[in-house]
C-alpha cells in the first residue's frame, strides 16, 4: 500500500465505523452515549490491527487497545445484557460482525494484509524474514522485528576496540534493499552517474560507486518524491542486523573464510573490480553483497562530539577481515570504493 492509499485508508474507516455506529444508534433507538469508549476503543483496535497507525508507540500498547475492547465487550455481555433492549443487543452484535468483515476484507483490498499470517495481525511484526517486494523498481528483502548482538566478541580474529558487543532490540521490522543499489538504478532516479565514479564503471549491472555521502542522500530523496514510501541509509545497527541475519560468526556464511569467495567480492577473488550486484550467494534472509564488492554508506552519526561518517561492509579491494559483519568503516577520502544501499520504512 502506498502512502496516498494508506492516509486515505486510515481516515475512510473511522468515519465509516462511526456512521454505522450512529446509524445503529438511531435506528435502534437507543439512549445515551455510555458506550462511546468502548466504539473509539473498538475504532482505534481494528485501525491499528489494519495499518500499524499506532507505529509511533511501543508494541504493548496494540495489545492494551485489544484487553480494553475484549474486557468493556465481556463487562456488557455479563452485567449490561439485562439492562438493554433486544434492539440494543442486536446493535452490538450487527457493529461487530461489521467490524469483523472490515478487518478481513479491507486489507485484502488494499494490498495491506501482505503478511504470511494473514491480513488481522499487523504486517511489520509478523512478516516472515527474507520476504520479498519491489518498491520503485528496487526489490527489497524484510528484515523483522527481534534483536540481535551488536559487535564482536574478544576471541574474533582480527576484531577492533570499536567492536564492542552489546544487545541491540527492534520492536518494528524494516525493508532494506536486497542488492547494492545499481549503477542502472541511480541513474535513472538522479539521472547521471555520481561525480567520483570512474567513466569505466559506467554499467548497467554493476554497483554504483564513487557515491558521496550528500548524494547518497540526495538519491533517497529524490526516490521518496515518487510518493511511494520513505527511503533513507540504514543506521549501523540496522546494517549489521541485516548483513548477519541470525547468525553470529565473522561472516553471515559462518566461521570458515574460505567460504566467503561464495558470498562476496573482495581482495581474493574480485580481480582488483567490481562485480555485478547480486551475482554471488545471499546471506540467510536473501540479502546479496553485504561482504565485499562496495562499500556501504550508514547514516553518519555524533561521536566524541563530531560528525563521523560511518560506511560498512568492505569493498572489492579489502581482505575477509574488513569485510566481517561487525567491522567497520570511518570514511576518510577513498570515495571511489563507496556505494550504497537504501532502507524503506514499513
């Protein structure tokens, strides 16, 4: 579901929740208004179940709406029954029946019950890892909710003093891109090649390199004034998340460097070039290059009071250490090895 179709969404189905509330309301005659928190509660669950409109907010707080509506529906069912009338009663069970077609019907129309488990649980908790979907031509893989251990441990060869672990949480999951973003696709979202690319670089199939970090930006830009979704860099957490994807050795392809030449692009096997993005084996969610072939902008963040200019991944020239999942990069002049890959926000 696209932005314009999600906002239309999220107000169309309120007004249309409540214009049946009050149509029941005047067609069974009935008095008062003693039930209105429970109708918004009931309008705000099946909002939130439908499109995460409550994104914002921690998960627990989806499940709060859930207990108040179960619990004000179980309070009228015991002690309200007898003080109503059969008008009423049919009211409320005609309102949830309707409520109950809403959420079925509703997300299968517009695209948003795209889950695995089915159109009622919210998409960006429940999505099954490595899910595939193409935005703006680029295909993205889904990286879900959970959490993972940021760095590396004492005993990894080659680790560094910034690699220091520590347990980092997602409540929400993410789209990122499943390849390097393409030489092909730049283009023909900024229209020429980025000004620190090599003229002999210049194709179709290959990762676009020599990307500063203000075009990097300037990219995800101009790709969100297509109107389709917000595009950014990923944050280092978000990177290493996904360039691991459950495992916790060196190498998303376990411990074993001699496995790598399989996964990536890099000092050993990439004949001093790059390669075609996705032309070797993908990591376990189906996320290609994230060792190797280029380097990775991050989105750049304060450290020690400064702005530091974070890239990750390695690059064709690296050896397997640089190119492990918890390396990484300060970014000081090489510009030519520097490429990109964008996360889309659910």
């Amino acid at each position: 579901m696209n932005d314009r179709t999600r906002l239309i969404a999220i107000i169309a189905i309120p007004l249309l929740t409540l214009a049946l509330y009050f149509f029941l309301t005047i067609l069974f005659d009935t008095e008062g208004r003693d039930n209105v928190a429970f109708e918004a509660g009931v309008i705000l669950y099946c909002l939130d179940r439908l499109f995460g409109a409550l994104r914002f907010l921690p998960p627990w707080i989806s499940w709060g709406i859930l207990l108040f509506v179960f619990v004000a529906g179980a309070r009228f069912l015991l002690w309200e029954n007898e003080k109503v009338s059969e008008g009423q009663r049919v009211a409320v069970v005609v309102s949830s029946l309707v409520l109950l077609l809403l959420a079925v019907v509703i997300p299968t129309l517009l695209g948003a019950g795209s889950a695995e488990k089915g159109a009622w649980w919210r998409p960006d908790t429940h999505r099954a890892a490595g899910t595939e979907r193409v935005f703006d031509k680029i295909t993205f893989v889904w990286a879900p909710a959970g959490q993972y251990m940021k760095g590396s441990p004492d005993t990894e060869t080659a680790r560094d003093k910034d690699e220091v672990q520590q347990e980092v949480h997602f409540p929400r999951g993410f789209w990122i891109s499943c390849k390097e973003i393409s030489v092909d696709q730049y283009k023909e979202v900024v229209g020429n090649i980025p000004n620190g690319m090599a003229d002999t670089l210049d194709k179709p199939d290959l990762p676009v390199t020599g990307v500063s970090y203000e075009e990097s930006l300037e990219f995800c830009k101009k790709l969100m004034k297509k109107g389709n979704g917000i595009y950014r860099l990923p944050t280092e957490n978000e990177w290493e998340y996904a360039c691991r994807a459950g495992t916790t050795t060196p190498w998303s392809c376990g411990e074993d460097a001699t496995q790598l030449p399989e996964f990536a692009w890099y000092n050993v096997n990439s004949e001093r070039e790059p390669h075609p993005v996705g032309s070797l084996k993908a990591n376990p969610w189906g996320i290609h290059h994230m060792h190797g072939n280029a380097a990775e902008w991050c989105q750049s963040d304060g450290e020690s009071g400064k702005l530091v200019y974070r890239y990750r991944g390695g690059e064709w020239m690296d050896d397997a250490a640089h190119c492990r999942s918890a390396a990484r990069g300060i970014f000081t002049h090489l510009i030519q090895f520097m490429g990109l890959r964008i996360v889309r926000e659910p």
